[in-house]
C-alpha cells in the first residue's frame, strides 16, 4: 500500500451525461457538489461515491443526498469501510458552508490514521470512537470536571447549608456565621442573610431584604436562594468600605479575593493557606480564618472535589504563634474573677436595673447563679422547666459539649430569677411575652407576628444581648469586668466550696478529663442538687428592695 496522504485530488471532470441525472461517481470539489441534483424516483437516499486516488485516506468516501419535503436535498458525508468482514458507514458531517471538502479531508485523515494499519485495514470501528466520545469521558476529564475553585466551593458549601463534616446536620449559627464571614462576607451580600438554631441545634440560613441597603429603593425585594444572592453580589463586587461595625479592619473575604478566590480547592496547600492567613494582622483573626478554610477544605473532600486521594487536611498542619501580649480587649478578663463583694453588687444592682432592663438583668442574675454561657441559657425554653424534679433541662443540640442533655439545679438564687420573670410576664403591658417559648425573651420583636409560630420559635424573638444592663450596671457600682467573668468566678467558688474539681464541673457543664463519666448525670442527680445547693449559699446577700 502506498504511504497515507492527505492531500486533495485535482482531477478534471470527464463525466459524461445530465448534470441533473445520477452518476456513479462524483467529482471530489465543493462546486460539483454544490451542483449535483440526482433524481430520486422512489428512493429517499442517493448514495454517490467520491472519485478519489486508488490507496487515499479518502477511499470509500461517498455523498448521500436525501430527500426533504419539498423539492429541498439535504447533503451529506459518508464513510463505508469493511471491518472484520462486515459492510459499515459512518457519517462525517452536513455539506454547508464552511464544512466542504477541506474539513471533510483533514478530519477523516485523522479516523484513517487511528483506526487502521500499516497495511490500510481497519481493525477499529470510527463508530465505536465517535459514541465513546460523546457518550463518556476519560479518567483525566472526569477530574477536571470535578475541579473547583475558592469560589466555586464557597457558593457549594452555602448551598449545601454548611454540613458538619463529622457529623450529619449542619454547623451551628454562630459557626456558620463566623464561617461565612470570613468565606464570603465582608460584602453587602453578608447583610441579607440571617443565621438561626432550629430545635435541633443545627443552623439556618435564611434570606432578608436589607432596609440599609435598599434605602434608596423602596421596591427591592430579597432574595429567594443563594443562586440570586451570589448573581446580585458577584465575586469582588459590593466589598464593604472600611467604616465603623461594618468592615473596620477593611478586610476582604476569600470569595472576593481576586487571587486566592480563583485557586483551585486542590492548590490550597498548608504553604498557599500560610501566605492567605498572613495577609490580616491580628492573631484571633487568623485564628477564625485558618478555622473557616478547614471547614472549607473539609466540605470539598467529603463531596469528592479533592480527588481520590486527598490526604490530610493541610490546615492541620499550621500553627499560628499566639502573640505574648494579647491586644485583644476581652483577653484583659480571662485570668479574672469577681469577689463576693462584687457579686453582692451585682446583685443589688440587677434588682434595681429589672425595671429599666427587662430580662436583660434576669439573665445576669441567672449567668452568675449558675455559670452556665449566655448561648446556652438564652436557649432555655419554658418546657426546659422542671419544677417537680428542681431542674432546667439544657437539650445536647443546645450547649457547647452536646454528647447529652445537662441540667441546672433550681437552687434558692436560681427560683429567684424564675420568680421574677413569672412575676414580671404577669404584669400588665407584658401580656404578649406569654406567647413566646423563651425563658428570656427580647423586648425587641414585632408583636404583629405573634400569630406565626415559625417568627415566635425563631431568633428574632430570643434575648440576644445583655450590653445595655451591663454597662449601666458597671456605671452604677463602679465594677471593672465583662459577664464572661461569672462563668470563671462560679467555677472558682464551686470548687473552693466542694473541694472536688470533678463536682465543681458537673455544676457548670465543663468537659474534663476527669469528668468524662458517660453516665454521671443519669445515676447521680441527686448528689448534683446537693452540690448545688451548698454553692448556692454563697449568693445568700440582703436584697435590696426596689421602692
């Protein structure tokens, strides 16, 4: 056989004979094909060959006109081979213009090549080719489908509602939130969401029109999906300026990051990550943005975006070096506690204040009764309440530790506190607090909703800050610290008091080594009330009466 080329046949036409009639062989040229009419009589398919060099990749390459409605021809071209004895064709491709001789050429020069030998056999079916490549694909493009950038997976794990990864369920608000912030936030696209705890403990992303945002169109509506939120603040777009509470540190998220935002998820090594962290300046914020990229990376290799393959986290692997001095104005607390002079005060003061701050001076009462977290008692519903066993019930999907449900013993201080809000719900003007689940409801909430259950079980109606009090409060008794301090001071007075740091924790919720009895709270409650009620004394103060 002679060597394969694809070069074009020049040959002239000596076709004799109609030129609107059949012919048993047709000029290899876009110009009589162009012209060629053959008649159909009954047939609805005419097939023409090519005249074509004897041993040319072109060999077997014919022309089949078809017949439309009308007097309309469509044309087209065909390849018929012989594979392992059998008759076989092959469409290559429409006669039109821009795909005539020259492409027909240069394509089937290349099925030639790859499915034939050396002797110009074919020993591979082009049909069997051309399915695979239309109906599958390899291993190396299956992956590179799968590959995503920062900001593809951003908008995935937002989808997916921050699944844990350990876990089934989501993230928690709070975690969600801080995620978020540091993953896509920093933007006005930050300012329409709203995070919330379902009853499970999971977190809820809803949408919200933002009335700062839309001050000056009074029509624009929230959106429904984050689909519409990612198209309404794309990439880089919309960043929040650097004012006061919304973006003071003029900090950029990943998702806006003109760099990092568009680098593939399986390129954030521990180095990439290293350099990202050491673009912001102060530790807790590396901190946060090392744990929001983890939660990142750990999203995309559960839903298979790392490959098969993808080894260990690579934020495991960083260690941020926690400054000597801490700039942070609430570290200034972690290594105090208030005296009982101070909690006196507090006390008093919170008496005082309950007119003024309604809920607000209960749940400082109730933080320094129990030193429990605000989070979990803001959590507390009234069905948590169980008078006839003395106990609050805090559910494991709404404190921090979450193997199992805790409880707070109703000690004489903590009846106190519920006394005063079973009293204060019973006065006139606060009718419509009976409607909410809370044990510390927020005095901020829309009392047209009371009728939506979803609104009344939501976050909107929850105490969320007990600031205001606080700071009156510290004016008032000239007392220097921040409520995190009560949770410290509780467990410094329960362990002085008990002398047994393993029942000290018991009383605050703490996870310690020595306090990891599976079993703990369900065999030995009643020798926890009685720790409880020996702790409690200390908060035996004169009352101050409110007149």
């Amino acid at each position: 056989m002679s060597k394969l080329c694809n070069k074009l046949e020049t040959k002239p036409d000596t076709t004799t004979g109609n030129k609107t009639g059949n012919k048993r062989s047709l000029d290899y040229s876009n110009a009589k094909i162009e012209k060629f009419s053959p008649t159909f009589g009954t047939a609805r398919h005419i097939y023409v060959p090519f005249k074509v060099p004897h041993g040319s990749h072109l060999k077997g390459l014919c022309l089949r006109v078809s017949k439309l409605k009308g007097f309309k021809t469509i044309k087209r071209f065909v390849l018929r081979y012989w594979l392992e004895g059998k008759h076989k064709k092959i469409t290559l491709g429409i006669f039109k213009p821009g795909f005539g001789i020259k492409e027909i050429n240069d394509k089937l020069y290349q099925i030639v090549k790859e499915h034939t030998n050396e002797k110009g056999l074919w020993i591979k079916s082009p049909n069997i080719t051309e399915y695979e490549k239309e109906h599958k694909i390899t291993k190396s493009q299956f992956l590179n489908s799968q590959k995503k950038t920062a900001i593809e997976t951003i908008e995935l794990i937002c989808k997916a509602g921050f699944p844990k990864i350990t876990k089934t369920g989501n993230l928690t608000a709070k975690t969600i939130s801080q995620c978020f912030r540091f993953l896509a936030g920093y933007n006005w696209r930050a300012r329409h969401l709203k995070f919330q705890d379902d009853k499970e403990g999971n977190g809820v992303i809803t949408f919200r029109k933002n009335m700062l945002y839309s001050r000056r169109n009074k029509r624009t509506r929230a959106v429904k999906n984050f689909d519409e939120l990612f198209k309404k603040f794309p990439p880089g777009e919309h960043v929040l300026k650097k004012v006061k509470h919304f973006n003071p540190s003029g900090n950029i998220s990943l998702y806006d990051d003109p760099v990092y935002g568009k680098m593939l998820m399986e390129n954030f090594s521990t180095g990439a990550i290293t350099r990202y962290i050491s673009t912001r300046k102060e530790y807790g914020t590396k901190k946060n943005l090392l744990g929001s990229i983890k939660v990142l990376w750990g999203y995309a290799k559960d839903v298979g975006l790392l490959g098969d393959s993808p080894g260990r986290n690579p934020t495991l692997d960083i260690t941020l070096k926690r400054p000597t001095v801490m700039k942070n104005k609430a570290s200034v607390y972690n290594d105090k506690i208030f005296t009982l002079k101070q909690l006196e005060d507090i006390q008093n003061a919170c008496l005082l204040l309950a007119e003024k701050f309604p809920f607000q001076a209960e749940m400082i009462l109730m933080l320094m009764f129990t030193g429990r977290r605000q989070p979990e008692l803001s959590k507390i519903r009234r069905t948590n309440i169980k008078l006839a066993e003395r106990i609050i019930v805090i559910p494991a999907t709404t404190h921090k530790i979450r193997h199992k449900d805790q409880f707070i013993t109703i000690t004489d201080p903590v009846a106190m506190v519920l006394d005063m809000l079973n009293k204060k719900k019973d006065r006139v003007g606060y009718e419509k607090f009976k409607f909410i689940p809370w044990l510390f409801p927020t005095v901020r909430f829309d009392s047209n909703e009371i009728s939506n259950p979803g609104y009344l079980n939501g976050e909107s109606t929850k105490l969320k800050s007990i600031s205001n009090c606080w700071n009156e409060l510290r004016k008032m008794k000239k007392i220097w610290g921040s409520p995190k301090m009560f949770r410290k001071t509780f467990s410094s007075l329960a362990k002085d008091t008990l002398g047994n740091t393993g029942k000290a924790t018991k009383l605050t919720g703490h996870e310690q080594d020595s306090t990891l009895d599976k079993f703990y709270y369900r065999t030995h409650k009643e020798v926890i009330i009685e720790d409880a009620d020996k702790v409690a004394k200390i908060f035996n103060f004169p009352k101050v009466v409110n007149n």
